[in-house]
C-alpha cells in the first residue's frame, strides 16, 4: 500500500500503520519478556521442588 504525504488522508493512514507497527514491537518486547519470566517461574519451582519433595497425602489405615 502507498502513503501519500501530501493529503490529510495519506497521512492519516499512515500514522495509523506506524502507530500499529510500533504497537506490535512493543508487544513482541512484553511476550518475550513474559516468557523470560515464565521460564525463571519454572526454574524457581523446580528448584523447589527437588529442594523440598513433597510428600503423600495418603497415610496409613486411610479408606478410600
């Protein structure tokens, strides 16, 4: 698609594209950022996990 400068309507549709351009990087950054943080969450459970196994919840003469 062609932008002309010279119109007010070239122009409004082409702040329309960068805007949603610029939306689409700063969403790129924040899913990236979310999945860094996801992967330390995993990590810190894991962690965890082997740190302080967790037991049965069955016990001895339990029905059921």
């Amino acid at each position: 698609m062609e932008y002309s400068l010279n119109t007010p309507a070239g122009r409004a549709r082409f702040a329309r594209q960068l805007y949603n351009f610029c939306h689409i990087l700063e969403t790129d950054e924040e899913a990236s950022d979310t999945d860094w943080k996801v992967a330390q969450l995993k990590e810190a459970i894991k962690h965890h996990d082997e740190k302080f196994p967790m037991d049965s919840f069955f016990y001895e003469g339990q029905s059921g």
